[in-house]
C-alpha cells in the first residue's frame, strides 16, 4: 500500500507543479496567431506524428516491401551466373 501512495503523491506533485507554471512562467510571444490558442503544441504535435507515420508506410510499402510469394516463386529469383536454370 505504500508505494501505491507513493505514485499518488507523485502524480499529485506534477498536476500541481504544471498548474503553478501555467499561471505562473511567463510565456513566449507567439510568432504565428495559431500558437496563442490553448492546446495549439499538442494538436501540431499529434498531427506531426500522423504525417510521419504516413509517409514512413509510404515509403516502406513503395520502397522496402515486396510481393508476398517472393520467395515461393521461382521465376521471380534472377539465375546465377555459370548456373543452369532447371524448371
């Protein structure tokens, strides 16, 4: 039960201290109007990430992946030099 309440107070601690510097810090002159709207780093963040991930797939399924029978079929392996071809 101790640590329990160890992780309680803990959690309690950081609501608090991100609540004490939202009022408190001064904050940044936004460069763009949308930076002055509540939540505008989370919503860019999170938007960002889903920009990253698509394009990852993109160029993984374009680039990295093959066919699914690519190692089942054997007209699809290029014949070795020197080496005869036997169907």
């Amino acid at each position: 039960m101790k640590k329990e309440k160890l992780i309680l107070y803990t959690a309690v601690l950081l609501v608090l201290l991100a609540v004490v510097e939202f009022f408190l810090v001064h904050k940044h002159h936004a460069v763009f109007a949308l930076e002055n709207f509540p939540g505008y780093t989370a919503v860019f963040g999170l938007l960002a990430t889903v920009v990253l991930i698509l394009v990852s797939k993109g160029i993984g399924h374009s680039v990295l992946m093959v066919r699914e029978d690519y190692y089942e079929n054997p007209a699809a392996e290029p014949a070795h030099e020197g080496e005869a071809h036997h169907d």
